[in-house]
C-alpha cells in the first residue's frame, strides 16, 4: 500500500529513526503496520584513512535527524501530531565526545575504526572471565576502546554518547539512558546486567562516562518544546529507546519470538534469532544481543553473501537469474568468499574462496555461486542447531539478495525448509516497532505480531533437493579437507 492509498485520517503514529553511515532515515507507520510517511535526509561520508582511522562530523546527525523528522511529519494528515512516540536506531560502536547539551566536541569515531584494537585487546584480557561468561570477544573495532579513548578528554561535564544519545538528549532537552543493545560492544554487560567495571577502573574510566543502561524500548524521556519546533514531532511524545540497526533489522522482520531466526543476505550473510537462555559458542561466531523482554538474540555474520555476485552488471542479474533457474543445479562447487578469512560459521583468518571443478557456461557459474551461498547459510543454521538451539517454523528472510526468486528457491531447497521473505526489514520500521511497544501494543511481540505482515512463503523444489544436498556434501567435505572445518 502507498502512502497516497492510506486513510485521509489522523490516527497515532509512531516514528522509527535510523541513523545509517550516509544518510538518516524515518519511518512512521500505525498500530496495523501502515506506512503513513517516510523522510529521508543525508549525512556527510565518514572519512577514513590509514591506521585504521574512520570518522564522521557527528554534527550533521541531529541537523539531518531533524530534517527528515520535518520531511515525514509534514506528510501526515495532522501534520505530526498524531505520532505518539519514537525511537532512534544506529550502527553498532559509533561514539562521539560531546558537551553536556549534545553538541559535538570533535568528529564520531566510527564502528569501523580500528586506532582502538590495542586497547581492546588490553580490554578482552582484563575482563576475560565476564567475557567468556557472555559468550563476547572484545574485537578490534569495539567501542569499549573508543571510550577509552574519550575519557581523556572528557572534562567536567562533557559526556561520550552513542548516535542514539545524543539524538535522545537533543529530542528531550536532558542526558537520556543508553539501551543495552547499543551498549553492548561498549563495555555493558547485560548478563549481569552492568557495566565491565573492573575493565573500566584499569582504564581509569570516570564512573560518570558510563550512562544508566535500560531495555529497548523503554521511554526515557518526552519530546521538547525546542525539538518540536525543529522536528514537527508534538511536545510530549514519548521517546523511547531503540536498538543498534542490525538488532533493528531483525525485528523488522517479525522474527522476535524465541525459536525465530532471520537469515539477511545483504553483501554478507547474517544470521540472527531469538532464544530463551543465552547461548555461548566456544568457537567465538555467534554472541547475542540482548532480547529487550529478557530473552537473547543470538547472531553471526559471514564474510560471504551477497558479494560473490559483485562483479556481475546488476542489469543482467534477472536473464542469468533466468538461464540459471533453467540449467537446473550447478555441475560444481563453489565457494563465493571474496575476502579473505571466515567468521561465521566457522572462524578461520586463513579461509580463502574455491571452486571444485570448472562452470560449463555463464548461467551454470551464475548457479554455483548462488548455491555456495545457500550452502554456508545451512552450514550456519546447523551451527546453530548444533549449539541446542531449536529453530522453529519457516526462516524469514530479508536483505538485497532475498528480492531474487530463484534465490529463494535454492537456500528453500538447500535449508529443506520454507522461506517466509519479509514485507519490510528496514532498520527504520524496526525502531518503528520499538516505539510502539508499550505505546500502541503491550509489548515488542504483540507490536511485531500486529505491524510486521505475513510476508510471502517460499517452499523447496522437491525435484532439486537430492542433487543440492548431495552438493551440500561436498561442499562441506571440501571445508574439512581443509582444515576449516572440524570432522
């Protein structure tokens, strides 16, 4: 349904906000899912350079915020004051050092900036103990670094925010709490539900440089007289926490009850779920997010996805798409990696991309690309499955890649399960969901359950599937003779 095609009557709306690396994003949509309006504003490219460096004018975040607020609430019937609430999503590990009512004291420091992989490591080994209990590896890139690095420079008063604090002190005109999901590679536990305080104090981190963590979803504030003004957004709607954008993105899809899990094939694949315990992997790929009811959302994402079809012309891909679907399964094997190294669902800096055997034409290397694909994301559900975790139902799907039907129709086939291919999966309408918990719904479920839609189902092709399991055999017989993969 277009926005044009809604009713021409004000009825409570919610706001998500995302705040992407080029450009933020707003979505407002009813209790029934309805997109009523959408804004869109951009954000200058981050600027990256050697040693790791990668930063953006944090000062553009609430200016562009701001506009796309104005963009979507001058496209709604009441001229925004029907939305109720809204919550802000962004990348995971952005931080920035700032004054004390928001402005920026120098560029964000990006979730790709590695300066900080010295003091990460430092960091994994102080607080090795409360790691392994998580089931979390302090990366190179994690913010927990970052905020090291702030606090050097953070005199009196001045605060390190992450994207959506700083967009939630600017919506209420007050310091807001920090949601558990954006705090989690910054040094927040949410097993024990605190911050790494040992890390912290062998750092001489300033206990006041660590915010009050709560739940997504959780309101912390009301919009203020001067952010309606900028934003169109009425005083006095409630602003509630969000999420980072792939925490989002997976609720988007509606996979937010323990047993579901997604499977977004954007330029890697990611897989993401929701369990009731927390799950740990020994192997270190898969860590999980914290469910905003308690539960966990455990998640990996490979080096291989959508990628392996990047140096195909995008105007071609539906004739090979169709020439492919007309060959039948690939006469090789495949593994699309174009990086170098695995993460998920193996770990592996020394795994490199490989082809047994040789394409006989164009549309069987198009097949065998798309399959190597659909071979690591079952390889990741049995990874998965092999840690106790049930996976319940149909997986949803999402991400560029899902738009393929032939696609589909081969991870269906190689999975053995339906497809469920979500209607929206935008990090924007996830944030959208968040605002509504408590606000249109009862909660996150009950939100997901009213707002998401159906989707569209995907079922295998029986005819194919003993030639690709067989495929799948291979496949992962080559991984072992490796040495990737254990026996």
């Amino acid at each position: 349904m277009s926005i044009t095609d809604v009713p021409r009557s004000p009825v409570p709306v919610v706001a998500g906000i995302d705040v992407a690396t080029a450009a933020v994003r707003v979505v407002c949509a009813d209790a029934h899912g309805r997109v009523l309006a959408q804004g869109r504003a951009p954000l200058p490219q981050p600027v990256r350079g050697a040693g790791g460096h990668s930063e953006q004018d944090a000062r553009a975040w609430w200016p562009a915020a701001a506009a796309a607020l104005r963009q979507a609430t001058a496209q709604l019937p009441g001229g925004g004051r029907e939305v109720v609430a809204v919550a802000v999503s962004a990348t995971s590990g952005t931080l920035v050092l700032a004054e004390a009512d928001g402005e920026p004291v120098g560029p964000a420091l990006m979730y790709d900036d590695r300066r900080a992989a010295d003091l990460n490591a430092k960091a994994q080994e102080l607080g090795a103990r409360r790691w392994k209990a998580l089931g979390l590896t302090v990366g190179p890139t994690a913010a927990l670094g970052k905020l090291v690095q702030c606090a050097a420079q953070a005199l009196p008063g001045r605060l390190v925010l992450h994207t959506p604090d700083l967009l939630g002190l600017r919506l209420t005109g007050h310091p807001v709490a920090t949601d558990w999901s954006h705090a989690l590679k910054t040094g927040y536990d949410p097993r024990a539900g605190e911050w790494a305080t040992e890390v912290f104090d062998a750092f001489a981190v300033p206990s006041r440089l660590l915010p009050a963590v709560q739940a997504p979803g959780t309101q912390i504030g009301t919009v203020s007289a001067a952010a309606s003004a900028e934003t169109g957004l009425p005083i006095g709607c409630r602003v509630r926490l969000g999420m980072t954008d792939g925490c989002a993105g997976q609720i988007a899809t509606g996979a937010v009850r323990p047993g579901q899990f997604v499977g977004v094939l954007g330029t890697t694949y990611v897989l993401k779920g929701v369990t009731r315990e927390l799950v740990i992997d020994p192997a270190g790929a898969l860590y999980s997010h914290r469910h905003p009811d308690g539960w966990w959302l455990p998640g990996g994402a490979s080096n291989t996805g959508g990628e392996a079809l990047a140096t195909v012309d995008p105007a071609r891909l539906p004739a090979l798409d169709a020439a492919a679907d007309a060959r039948g399964p690939a006469s090789y094997l495949n593994y699309p990696l174009r990086r170098e190294g695995e993460r998920f669902p193996f770990v592996r800096g020394d795994a490199r991309g490989f082809a047994v055997g040789a394409p006989r034409d164009e549309a069987d290397e198009h097949r065998a690309a798309l399959e190597g694909v659909a071979f690591l994301e079952r390889l990741a559900l049995e990874r998965v499955q092999a840690l106790g975790v049930e996976v319940r139902g149909p997986l949803h799907a999402a991400g560029g890649g899902s738009r393929s039907a032939l696609w589909t129709r081969i991870r269906a086939t190689v999975l053995g399960r339906q497809l469920r291919v979500a209607d929206r999966a935008e990090t924007a309408f996830g944030a959208a969901l968040l605002a509504a918990a408590g606000t249109l719904h009862a909660d996150l479920s009950a939100s997901a359950a009213a707002m998401t839609g159906p989707g569209h189902l995907v079922d295998p092709v029986e005819g194919e599937r003993a030639a690709l399991h067989e495929s799948y055999e291979g496949f992962v017989a080559q991984l072992r003779t490796r040495g990737w993969l254990a026996g």
